[in-house]
C-alpha cells in the first residue's frame, strides 16, 4: 500500500461522503465528479489505464452533466413547504450503512488472500480484441440496452402531449 | 570534487555538441542530460517537471504569440493595423494586456459560490493543460506516449464541460447559467462528429496511441506525396469534420454562441474579472492550440515534413508550423464567418455532421479493405467509390440544411 | 451547395488582408497623436467666446445677454453679469462658465446668440485627469481671439466678419445720417 | 489470354459485388423521398445493369477454363464471426450453376426493371417498388452465390420478405394483403422444415459450407461422414435433412401441398408476378434442390443405387405438374392461368431433377424463366391495355390492336407449350421427358409429364382464343390501345431470347447440359434421332393439345362474356371441379383451420368445464370446510374471540409499518439483513 | 502491513457502505440515484482489484466486467433521471417520501 494509494482513497472517499451529505444538490454533484476522477485515478494507479479515461469521459463527461441537469429541472418551485426530514430515519440510514460496513471490512479482513505482485498491462488492442470475440454477445447486448435506455429516458423525460410548458 | 565537476562539464559539453549535430533530437538528448544530473529517484520526478516546464513554456508563449497574432490579423483583414503602440510593432502587446488584466479588481458578486466561483477556471485551464501532455510534438517527443493517448485527451476535454458549467452556475447570473447550458449543449452535440472523424483515424491505424497514428503516416507516396491521412477521402472528410467539431467545441467564432457579446453579454464568462478572465481567455486558447495540434497529430501527419528534400529540418519545427497554420486558419475563419443561429447549430451537428462522419466511417473501412485490390486500376476505382460514397449523401445533407424558408421582408417605421 | 458561399467569404477576407499590405489606401485609421485626420469644415467640438483686438477681456463679444444660458438644453452655461460700483449692470461677464463634462455639442448656443460671442471649437483632445473641477471651464480658458476662430473655421469667420462689417458700417451710416440730420436740424434751428 | 490469376482472385473474390450492387441501391431507395421518380428508376436500373454486366464477366469467367477435364468451381470464404470456440464461415461459389442463374436473373430482371417504369408510372408509390424489387434483386442474387447454406437461408428469407411486401404492394386492397399474408405464411411451413433441416445438417457435419476445399457438406468426405453409420449415428440422417431441405423448396416453388400461396399472389402487381413468382424466386426452390443435389443423392448409396429422397422428388413433381395443369384449364383470371402453369412448369423441373436429369431442369429454369416472364409482362400489357381487366372472358379479339403484344405472346405461348423445333420450351421440355422415360424406378413421372405437356398445350391455346380471337367483350367505351414503348421493347427482347436460347440446349448440340455438368460438348445427331420415338410422341401430345384448343375456341369464338365456357356445357362437374382448383383451400379450410379451431374450442371447454369444474369443487369443498369452521367458531371460540380480534388488529397495525410505501425503510431492513448476514456468515466461518 | 488487495476491498467496501447510507439517509431521489452510482462503483473497484492483485494470470474479465459496468450505468443514469423528472412533474417534489402511493 503506497502513498499514492492512500491519497487516493481519500480523494474518493472524502468526495463520496461529501456527495451524499452536501445540503447543496449541485455541490453533491460536483463532489461526485470528484469521486469518480478519484476513482478513475485509482484506476491508472491499478494499471487500468482504458478503464480509467472511460470512467472520466462517461462520468465527468457525461453522467454528471445529465445530474446536474436533473437538478436544475427540477428544482421545487418558490414557496413550496420544505420536506421536514425525521432525525431518526437518517440516523438509521447511517447506523445500518455502517453496520453493513464494519460486517464487510470484517470479512475482507478475515479472509486470507494472496495479492498478485507483478505488474499487469492490458492494452486497448487486448481489449478490443477480447470485445469482438469473447464478449462480442455482451457487448452487442450493451449496445442494445443503451439504445433501449435512450429511447426510454427520451420517451419518459418528453413532455406528454398536450402538457404545458413550465 | 573536481573530478567530478569536470566530468559534468565534459558531459555537458558533449550534450552540447550532440545537440548541435542533431537539432532535430536536441529537446530529448537535453532532457535526458538534465534528468541524468539528478539521483536516480529523482529523476522520474524531474523529469516530468522539465516535460511540464516546457510545456508551459511553449505554449503560454504561443497564446501570447495567438493573441497578438489575432488582434493583428483581424486588423488587417478589417484594414487596420492592428496593435501597434507597446513596443516595435506592437509585440509587447500579450505583456500589456496580461499586466492590465493582473492589475484589474477581481470581482464576485454578491451571493455567488465564491469557492466555485474560483474553481472554475482552474479546473478549466488545468484540464486545456493536461490535453497537452499526449500530443507528440516531434519524433520521439510526446511527453507522455500512453496507450491510449485519444481517449486521455477527450476524457480530459470533456472534463471542461464541467468547469463551464461551475463557471456559469456559480456566477448567479442568468446570462452565465444559459451562456454554460448553450455551451454544454454545444459542446455535448459537437463531441460526437469530433470523436466520430477522429475514429476513422484510429480504425485505420488499430490504435489509439497518437504516436503510431503519426508513425503510420510516414513516408511518400510516388515519392512526392505524403502520406498524411488528409489526403485520402475518408481523411479529408474527416479533417473537415473533425474541424468544424474544432471549431465549435473551443467555442471559436462562427459557433461562440456560448459567449455571444451581443445576445448573452459573454455567457459564462460575464461576472468574471481580471485574471479569473485571463484564466478562461488562456483556457481557450491553449485548448484551441491542442485541438488543432490533435488535428495535425491525426490528418496533418503530425511532425512529418511535407516533402521529402525538407526532411532535415527538426520534427518539432514542422509540427509547429502546422500548428501555427491551423491557429490562422482558425483566426481568418473568426474574421470571415458570421455566429449561427442554436437551432442551425444543432441541425447542423445532428443532421449533417452526425450522419456523414458515420457515412465517412464506412467509407474508412471500405479502403481499410480495400487496400488488398491490386488489379490494374485499384487506386482509382478506390478513390471513385469513396468519392461516390461521400459526395452522394453529402450533397442530399446538404440539400436538406438549406433554408428553404424566405422570411418577410423586414418594414421599418421612422420616428416622424 | 453548402460549402461554397464558405470559401467564397474565406476569399473575400484574405483578398482584404493581403490587400491591406501593398494598398495604404485601403487603411481607414491613421496613427493618431502623430497623425491627425484634417477636420470637415463644419465640425464642432465645444463652444467658446470670441474677442476682438488683441486685449481677451475688453475684446469680448458677450455681453452678458444670457440667452445662451437661458437656451442650453443640458444647461451646462453660467453666466454673472459684470455690475460697476453702484450696481449698475455693465455689458460684460463677471463670470462665464461652462461644464464641458455636461455640454453635447448641440450648438445652440451659437444659434441664439445675437452678438456672435460664442461659436464652436475643434479642441476635442480635451481628456483631464480631474472630472469636476478641471472640466468646467472658466471665462479665462474659453476666451479665444477672433484670429484663432478665423484658423479653425474660415468660411464662417469670414462671413461673419463680413457681417459684423457690414453691420458696423450699417451703423456708422445710419449714425451719420442721424448726425446729419441733426445738424441739419441745428442748422435750421437759428432761423 | 486473360491469365488464371486473373479470374481466380478477381472474378470469385469480388463475386459480392453483385448482389451488393442492388443491395445498395435498396439502401439508397429505401431513404429516396416520394418526389424522386426518375432518380429511383434510373437508380434501378442502372444497378441491375451494372450487375448484369458483372454476371456476364463472371459467366464468362466460367467458360475460360475449357476444355472441360473437371468441374469448374471456385469458391471463397471468408469468416463471418465467431462463437464460442466456432468460427461461423460464410462465402461465395462461382460455378456453373450459379454463373448461368446469376446472368438469367439479372438479364430478365432489368427487363422487367425497364418494364415496370411503363406499367407502375401512375403509382404513387413508384420508389417504394423499385426500392422493394432491388431489396429482391440483391437477395436473390445473394442467394445465387451464396456458398454457405446459412447465408443462402438469410437470402432465401430476404426474397421471402421482399416477396411478401411486393405482394401485398396495394395493402389496401384486402385481398392483397390477404395474399401477401398467406404467401408468407404457408412459405414459411416450408422455411420451417429447411431451417430444422440446416441445424440438423450441421450438428451432423459442423459445417454449412456448401464446398470448402474438401470439407463443406456437399463435398465427399462430408457426405461419406453422413451415410457412414457408424459415424453419423443413423442411416435416416441423410434422407431426413434432404427431405426437410426439399420441404423448403416445396414452399418456395410452390409444389403440391403448399401450392396454395402462389395463384394468391397475383394480387401483387405484374412485374412482380414476373419477376418474383415466375422467373426467379419460385426457380430458387429449383435451385436449392439442384444446388443440394449430392446431399439429396447421397442416399443412394444405402439404397442400392435409387434414392428415396430423389423418389420423391420426382413424385410430387410430376404430380404437381399434372395437378396445377389440370386447374389451369379451367381458370378464368389471365394472370391465375400463367400461376398455375408456373407451378406446372415447376413440377416439371422438379421432376427433372428427381429423375435424373439434372441439367435439363435447370436448362428448363433457365427457358422458362424467360417465357414465362415475356408471357406475364405480355400478361401485363394486355391488362394495362385493357384498362386493368384481368378476366379473360372480357377480353378477346385484341390481336388486331396489340400487335406487338399479340406477336410476342404468341412466341411466349408457342414456347410455353413447346412447339417443334424452333422455341426453347420444346427443347427443355424434350430433355425433361427423355429423362423421365428412362427412369427405370417408375413410369409415372413419364406419363404425368406428357399428360402435362398435352394440358399445357390446351390451355395455353385456349387463352390466346379467349384473350386476341373473338370479339372484345369488355367495356365498349375504352378501345384496348398498345403499351407504350417501355413495355414493349422488354417484351420484343425477351422474346427474341425465348426462341434463341432453345438453341443452347437441342439434343443434337446440348451446349447447355453438357456446360452444367462440365463435359464437353459435342455435336452429334444420333441423340437426336435415337430419341425421335419419343419426340414423335410428344410433338403429337402438343399437336392434339393446340388443335383441340383451337377447335373448341378458335375455329368459333366464345359468344359472350357471361357466356358459359365450352367445357362447362360439356361437362359441367369436371369443371366446376377444375375451376374450384380441386378444392385444395377449401380441403385446407376444412381440415387445417378447422382442426386448429377445434383444438382452441376443445381448449376452451376443457377450461371452462374440466379445470373450471375441479376448482369450483374444490372451490365447494373449501367452502364446507368453511361451513364447519365457521360453526365450531361460533359455538366453542367465540369467547376469545374478542381478545384474538384485538391482539391482530393490534399487531397488524405494527405490521403495517413495514409496508408503509417508504423505499427507504425498506432499504434499511434489506441493509441491516444483509449486515446480519453477514454476520451469520462470518460466525459460521469462524465456527 | 496489508495486503494490497485488501486495501482496495476495503476501500470498495467503505465506498459501497457511504453510497449505502446516501440511499439511506437522503431522502433527495437525486441524491438516491448518487448514492446508487457509488454503490456501482465500488463493485467496479472490485472488479478491478481482482483483476491487478488477483492470482489468475492472463484473464481480462475483470476489465471487460468493468467496462461493462460502466456502459450499463450510464444506462441506468439515464433512465433514472428521466424517471425523476417525471415524478417531479406529477408530484412537483423529489423527495422520495412523497412518492409512497401507487397512483401517479
């Protein structure tokens, strides 16, 4: 465990926390980009360097526009009475989120696994190779999904006939 | 000691001779003796620092050298002079502006996000920065030779989209928030063409790696022809693609809707001041300067002589003299073009540009295969079909943009 | 077909550009504190009062009529007649000021004024460091002689110095004629 | 001398182009706006004869490699995709099968493109047909070429598809979408069979390349792996896939049981029955089966020397061709007639094949394809003429106005019924018979054919009697007029071709046989003159066919247009018999559609009553039970009744709370479950 | 010292528990929705910590899962905001407490 690893885990860690608990939706989101640059640069420092430029194109680049986005759609209008948010279900959130943490980072650590030493490498020949033959069926059914997901997202977001325009 | 230190000075002095004899590997032979100075755990460090330092260097003196180019340019396409005050013939000009825009009062307004506000910017410039650091500027010269060099500059570009968003939301301003969503949008939409052309590149090649893209255009055809992906079908239509996406994602004229003066102030970059203002200003530039040194890198032939007999003059000066060529192609555009309206901004990426690059895509897989024909007249039946295939959808997209609407004629009514 | 009119703009601008470098005629702008574009015959800058003779206060045209003041749309004129020991109101500014800040240049002034005093200047380099205190003008700084009014703008000095001639000499005779008539009357008078 | 290089590398690599030519001229048709008619034709056009011209190079490519010591065939693959540890292959053949098809569908094809820019010129959806008949040009092309029985599958559906649209072109007509419907469905019983067939022959030989070198499952080693038992687990293997692949082709080329679909999809515009379901596409059952046919004899070997599969074959061919000949003869509908003497002439080809003789059924496609098609565009002409009248008993007498069309459908017919000497029909027609008679398993193919032959000949007279002779019977107000040019130069080139191509294949220089399966050719009269017996018999077959035609329809015109036929007076129930196309949908009707409703209505009852009744009994036991319950409640719980009530209502008020709508309480329980888990799983670890 | 491979299970786990507890404790559909995609990717750290550490050579699944992953994500952003904003339309709130009944 290097240096750059531990700085990067706070990187991601503190923007994952401040992305759910930043009272501004449009600070969460941006927090959010942070965690995912952290994430992807978890990725290069792994050796995942394609997976690590995706993971900054899809969701800096894209996914966290698209929240935005929502956010700015659909902000309550002027004088709506605040949601009034019980203590006790957030403390509840928290205390079982942490549970579930502590019961993982048990198991991670009682179970007994040797770690690869060497470096690994995989270039983007490698991977598009391995994306036309192995996972040629997977990545024919991700095209389709993104399509099907489009068209959906296009037909649930578009105004119904006849609404007015807000 | 002074053993030691004439042993630095007769490698240093050999360093110097080296790189008189060989001007065109001079960066790296001085590079590697600088790195070489330092101990070994060093040197990784100081090497990369030296890469940034140059970097910096070169192209903050490029931006300057932009801006002025610019003003000059667009003087004496409108007959003027151009600046000319601040030193012989106004080349002190960049240093002028630069110390204004440092000496201004730096302004936030009152209820913005003072913190995002800052950022923006930032992230901005640093993200213009990093697309820099794949592009290969000369053999054996890319400061960092990735696998997977495309992808890094695009994820890195698209990073921008969001520091325009910060500076247009933090602003508090309605101006600024619909300047960034135009931006976004455009951006968004011109994206697509923009990787779309450069991927016929990449499928040509089967890499993504700048540098075996620019490797593979090496060499002459019939001994006078380079062999740059430009002049191929598929790549000229991809550079003029992959241009017109230029053209609009570094939010240049004629697609600066993002900052139109006279509809939105300057979008996003209203409630901005002094340096904060130089920052987007530079932001633009270096990020216009690396858009066209991808194009270069990726139909130019990057460092690539154009002609076989100039082959002796060092990598780096050609790939800068393209370089400097599309930043003044980009400026007489600036002078020559008037702003698109949005919606002719979006038919043109959805319908025209979206389509063709997925046509020209096709069209690079047709002569990848095709270049096994070795009948009597391959060369041009490939070069007819891919023109065929080119033209025909073209002219039918094009047909389809044109306005057929005439609006009426516009009365005026003087004040009596 | 698209495309052309793009190449035909991309011509017409280099056409200009290249222009620009063997045609100095083609330039609309001069170097300007070196050189200076020769100012049309009816520009107008700023008003200001013109005297007779070499002397700036006993030459004055004004008299403190103050219609110009009266007249001024944005009123940037002050005017304090000159009064002698007893108060008697002499034909003479005490004080005229003009804001150059507030004035626009409409010329009006010149238009209503009956003794040809104030007419328009070309000084238009007229920048100053202080806002208020340094642009309003007194009667020293807008006092100019009638040679200098004659330089700047010829063809109207020179009708109206034809004018104020002819008028001068309108009056001579005309008091020459009352003077004859008078005498002639005296003369009658003893019979 | 064009080197072999040449031709190899060339010709067979580049083979693709030929269908992709059309094939692409569909992509760009398919995205023409309405507005653009003249683009779409010439856009057609031009890509039917651009691939013509690149068939003729690959025919020609064909006859280089005389003398013909060996098969010439040259085939190409290239790999398609993978699965699993699999490569899919798919590829091209060019031998001399394909290379005759592929110049006879593109020729008659741009024949009948020029054609249709006369006959469609009123429609308003003038680019949607040309965008559909080169999507038919380019997969029947495809098909053509195709060396891997997938591919040829994927064709074979594609002209099914086009086929199925061009058919139901005028969809609001319900008779044609009606037609469209059944073509599609009764085609794909047969697909079906084909499809199961094409599994089976792979899992038996892992591969669907037709020749690869050695290894494609027409080739030796392949079909010896078939009839090995040993290896292939059963001798039925072989007969059972030919037989399903034959199935295909019985849906195809519409022979006998599933005949049905095809005097249905007249309703299709008439270029299209000529190009579709005369010339081409109903041939591609043909083809299919002579393309198959070493896997369709291989066989024989287990048999001693006769196949069953061939059998067959030839039985329902030559039953086809007796069966749709006989219908022919009492139909009414001009267009009907031509369907039914197609499925006819199909059965004949059939039956050619299952006999033996090979060569002559595609020597008889190929005469037939052009024919048959000069006879639907003349068909074609006289309907445009006639103001879109299709009954021929309102025809008649049109001879005198129509010349060209009279004299090329005169050609078509003679052709058609085979008249001596000097129409491609007779010859194709003769090789088929000779075949059939010296077939030693069966006689009956030979008798039902020259049954055929004199019923062809009836009918087809009978038709020009109704159709040019006579009196015009229809409407008095619009005089039938001649068809403008581009109808007729199609029609006067295709006649040309009708009676010069019998010279191809004469058994006295049978270019064409000899071609197809690779010998030399050679001159000689003694074929001729030791088959005259049998020519003799069948010149007189025809003879008394016209004759008797011209007798009864000629020699004195049909009185009126509601008059009732001559063979009608004559023998009203044979007719009505033949007329109703021997009850074949109606048998269908009765048998098919009405077992299928049987088993929904028997379906039906046994929900409601069987299944209905069990769960209403249970129902009533339940409710006994209920009864009893409901009793000892009132009686023995009754005092703590009230406490119970007030525990449940009390706990499920607690319960409730779980089921509360909030997604988030939900979440947490599943959180914390998992976090138990966990735990549990954990513990039990460390246990 | 710890092993590598722990280390990034245990920081996919933290980072899979503060995605949980965003889902949890924010009653912001939106902020749910985030919540879900640091769940997401904390599976992907996985994958790819398997990948780098894990003891199988030459195999690319746990790139290719990532990938995939990531593709599906998108995916599921997309619809999930577009769900939001119509029940924002219908409800005129995101929070998700008001959105208990089952008519719109």
């Amino acid at each position: 465990m290097s240096i750059s690893f531990i700085i990067i885990s706070m990187i991601i860690l503190l923007g994952a926390a401040a992305a759910v608990s930043f009272s501004n939706l449009i600070h969460c989101a941006l927090s959010l980009a942070v965690a995912m640059v952290g994430l992807a640069m978890l990725y290069l420092h792994l050796g995942a360097e394609f997976v690590g430029f995706t993971q900054v194109l899809v969701y800096v680049g894209a996914v966290s526009i698209v929240v935005l986005f929502a956010i700015l759609l659909t902000r309550p209008a002027p004088f709506s009475p605040g949601v009034h948010v019980p203590w006790h279900g957030r403390v509840t959130g928290i205390l079982v989120a942490g549970l579930v943490a502590g019961m993982l980072v048990g198991a991670v650590l009682g179970t007994p696994l040797t770690s690869h030493v060497g470096q690994r490498v995989i270039t983007v020949k490698q991977i598009g190779m391995e994306l036309m033959t192995t996972y040629a069926a997977p990545l024919e059914i991700v095209g389709l999904l993104l399509t099907a997901a489009l068209m959906g997202a296009v037909i649930l977001a578009a105004p119904e006939n006849g609404e007015k325009k807000p | 000691m002074n053993e030691l230190f004439s042993e630095w000075v007769r490698r240093a002095v050999e360093t110097l001779s080296e790189m008189l004899r060989n001007p065109d590997q001079a960066p790296v032979v001085g590079k590697a003796f600088i790195v070489s100075v330092f101990p070994e755990f060093l040197q990784g460090v100081v090497g990369a620092f030296i890469s940034i330092a140059a970097l910096i260097s070169v192209f903050g003196g490029l931006f300057a050298l932009l801006t002025l180019m610019e003003r000059k340019g667009l003087g004496r396409i409108q007959n003027r002079p151009g600046p000319n005050r601040v030193g012989p013939f106004g080349i002190l000009q960049p240093v002028a502006d630069g110390l204004k825009m440092l000496t201004k009062e730096d302004i936030v307004p009152f209820r913005a996000d003072a913190f995002l506000h800052f950022i923006a910017p930032v992230i901005l410039v640093m993200m213009s920065l990093l697309t820099l650091a794949v592009i290969p500027y000369g053999r054996n010269m890319a400061p960092i030779e990735l696998d997977s060099a495309l992808l890094f500059f695009f994820a890195a570009g698209a990073c921008t989209e969001l520091a325009v968003f910060l500076a247009g939301w933090a602003s508090r301003n309605k101006y600024s928030l619909l300047g960034a969503m135009r931006a976004i949008a455009q951006m968004i939409s011109y994206e697509l063409p923009l990787l779309l052309a450069s991927f016929s590149a990449v499928l040509l090649v089967g890499s993504l790696s700048l540098v075996s893209i620019v490797d593979s255009q090496g060499g002459f055809m019939l001994g006078v022809l380079p062999k740059w992906n430009v002049l191929t079908p598929w790549g000229f239509v991809g550079f003029i693609i992959f241009m017109i996406g230029a053209f609009a994602e570094s939010n240049r004229s004629p697609f600066d809707l993002p900052e139109a003066e006279s509809e939105l102030i300057a979008g996003h970059l209203t409630e901005y001041s002094g340096f904060k203002y130089a920052l987007f200003f530079m932001a633009e530039y270096i990020g216009m300067l690396a858009i066209s040194g991808l194009a270069v890198t990726l139909f130019l032939g990057g460092w690539h002589a154009p002609v076989p007999f100039l082959g002796w003059v060092p990598s780096y000066c050609w790939f800068f003299a393209k370089l400097l060529t599309l930043a003044c192609f980009f400026i007489w555009v600036r002078a020559t073009l008037p702003r698109l309206r949005a919606d002719q901004l979006m038919a043109l990426a959805w319908k025209c540009l979206i389509p063709l690059s997925f046509i020209n895509l096709g069209v690079t897989v047709f002569w990848h295969y095709s270049a096994a024909w070795s009948f009597a007249m391959a060369l041009p039946a490939r070069w007819g079909i891919a023109f065929l295939a080119l033209a025909v959808p073209y002219t039918f997209l094009a047909r389809q943009l044109g306005t057929k609407k005439t609006f009426a004629r516009r009365t005026y009514r003087f004040a009596e | 077909m698209l495309g052309t009119g793009i190449i035909r703009g991309l011509v017409v601008t280099a056409r200009n550009f290249l222009g620009s470098f063997y045609d100095r005629r083609r330039f609309v702008t001069v170097f300007y504190p070196e050189q200076k574009v020769e100012m049309p015959e009816r520009f107008r800058s700023f008003p200001f009062l013109v005297y007779d003779g070499e002397d700036a206060v006993r030459g004055l045209r004004c008299v403190a009529c103050k219609i110009c003041e009266k007249n001024c749309p944005p009123q940037c004129i002050y005017i304090v007649q000159q009064r002698d020991e007893k108060g008697k109101p002499l034909k003479h500014p005490a004080v005229f000021d003009l804001d150059i800040s507030v004035c626009m240049s409409c010329g009006i002034c010149v238009e209503v004024c009956p003794f040809d005093s104030i007419k328009m200047d070309k000084v238009f380099e007229v920048a100053e460091s202080a806002r208020f205190e340094k642009l309003l003008f007194g009667k020293a700084a807008l006092s100019k002689s009638n040679a200098y009014y004659r330089s700047v703008s010829p063809a109207d000095a020179g009708e109206t110095d034809a004018r104020l001639e002819e008028e001068k000499k309108a009056a001579a005779a005309k008091a020459q004629a009352a003077a004859q008539k008078k005498s002639a009357a005296q003369a009658q008078e003893p019979q | 001398m064009i080197s072999k290089t040449w031709e190899t590398l060339l010709v067979v690599k580049l083979l693709w182009i030929i269908p992709a030519i059309p094939m692409l001229a569909a992509g760009v048709l398919a995205l023409t706006p309405r507005g653009y008619r003249r683009m779409a034709a010439s856009l057609a056009i031009g890509s039917m004869v651009l691939a013509f011209l690149f068939s003729c190079l690959a025919f020609y490519a064909t006859m280089i490699p005389l003398p013909y010591s060996e098969a010439w065939r040259q085939s190409y693959n290239v790999p398609w995709f993978d699965i699993g540890h699999e490569t899919v292959r798919v590829g091209w053949v060019l031998d001399p099968l394909s290379a005759l098809m592929l110049a006879m569908v593109t020729f008659v094809g741009t024949c009948i493109f020029v054609f249709s820019t006369g006959y469609m010129a009123e429609d308003e959806n003038f680019t949607r047909f040309f965008g559909f008949l080169t999507l038919f040009a380019g997969a029947m092309l495809g098909l053509i070429i195709s060396n891997s029985l997938l591919l040829l599958f994927i064709c074979w559906e594609l002209v099914g598809l086009a086929s199925y649209l061009l058919i139901g072109f005028w969809f609001h007509k319900p008779s044609a979408a009606a037609a469209a419907k059944k073509a599609f469905m009764t085609t794909r019983i047969g697909d079906l069979g084909l499809l199961i067939g094409m599994v089976w022959l792979y899992s038996e030989t892992g591969t669907l390349l037709f020749y690869d070198g050695g290894f494609g499952c027409l080739e030796t080693k392949a079909l010896i792996g078939l009839v090995t038992p040993a290896i292939s687990g059963g001798t039925l293997a072989v007969t059972g896939i030919a037989l399903l692949i034959f199935c295909g082709a019985i849906g195809k080329s519409g022979q006998f049981p599933l005949h049905v679909w095809l005097p249905d999809a007249m309703e299709g515009p008439t270029p299209v029955s000529a190009l579709i379901h005369a010339a081409t596409m109903v041939a591609a059952g043909v083809f299919l089966v002579g393309r198959m046919l070493p896997l369709m004899g291989a066989d024989m070997i287990l048999f001693s020397g006769s196949s069953p599969t061939l059998y067959i074959v030839a039985m329902v061919g030559s039953f086809t061709a007796l069966f749709a000949a006989l219908i022919a003869v009492a139909q009414t509908d001009i267009k009907r007639i031509l369907a039914y003497s197609t499925v006819s002439q199909l059965g004949y080809m059939m039956m050619a094949i299952g006999v033996g003789g090979y060569p002559a059924a595609i020597f008889h496609l190929l005469t037939h394809a052009f024919f048959k098609a000069l006879l639907f565009l003349g068909s074609g002409s006289v309907i445009h003429g006639c103001h879109h009248e299709q009954d021929i008993r309102r025809m008649g007498g049109i001879a005198g106005s129509m010349k060209i069309t009279f004299a090329t459908y005169a050609v078509g017919m003679m052709a058609l019924s085979g008249v001596p000497f000097f129409f491609s029909g007779f010859w194709s027609k003769e090789a088929i018979l000779h075949a059939a008679l010296t077939w030693t398993p069966s006689m009956l193919p030979f008798i039902f054919g020259l049954c055929g032959a004199f019923l062809t000949a009836f009918y087809m007279t009978r038709m020009m009697g109704y159709v040019f002779f006579g009196n015009y019977r229809g409407d008095s107000c619009h005089a039938p007029h001649e068809s403008p040019a581009t109808m007729t130069v199609p029609l006067v080139i295709l006649a040309v071709f009708a009676v010069l191509l019998g010279f191809a294949g004469t058994s006295f220089w049978p270019w064409c046989q000899s071609y197809l399966t690779a010998q030399r050719v050679r001159f000689g009269w003694e074929e001729f003159l030791h088959a005259w017996p049998l020519t003799g018999g069948s010149i007189a077959m025809v003879a008394a066919g016209i004759g008797l035609g011209w007798k009864l329809y000629i020699s004195r015109p049909v009185g009126g247009a509601d008059a009732p036929d001559i063979l009608e007076t004559m023998h009203p129930k044979i007719y009505n018999c033949l007329k109703n196309k021997f009850f074949v949908d109606e048998f269908y009707a009765a048998t098919w559609v009405r077992w299928c409703g049987a088993f929904a209505s028997v379906s039906d009852w046994m929900e409601r009553f069987v299944w209905g009744g069990m769960m209403r009994g249970a129902a009533f036991f339940t409710a006994c039970l209920a009864l009893l319950n409901s009793e000892t409640d009132e009686r023995v719980v009754n005092g703590s009744f009230d406490g119970g009530c007030k525990v449940l209502k009390a706990s499920s008020g607690k319960l409730s709370l779980f089921q509360n709508g909030k997604a988030q309480r939900y979440l947490c329980v599943i959180g914390a479950a998992f976090a138990l888990l966990l735990l549990a799983l954990e513990m039990g670890v460390k246990l | 010292m710890i092993q590598p491979l722990h280390a990034c299970l245990i920081l996919s786990s933290l980072l899979f528990c503060i995605g949980l507890a965003g889902v949890l404790a924010r009653h912001n559909t939106i902020l749910m929705l985030i919540g879900v995609e640091l769940m997401l990717n904390a599976a992907n750290v996985n994958f790819i910590a398997f990948w780098r550490y894990g003891a199988w050579a030459g195999q690319s699944a746990g790139v290719m899962f990532a990938i995939f992953s990531i593709a599906v994500a998108a995916a599921e952003i997309a619809v999930g905001l577009a769900l939001v904003i119509l029940i924002f339309r219908h409800v005129r709130t995101t929070s998700i407490d008001r959105v208990d009944g089952m008519k719109g």
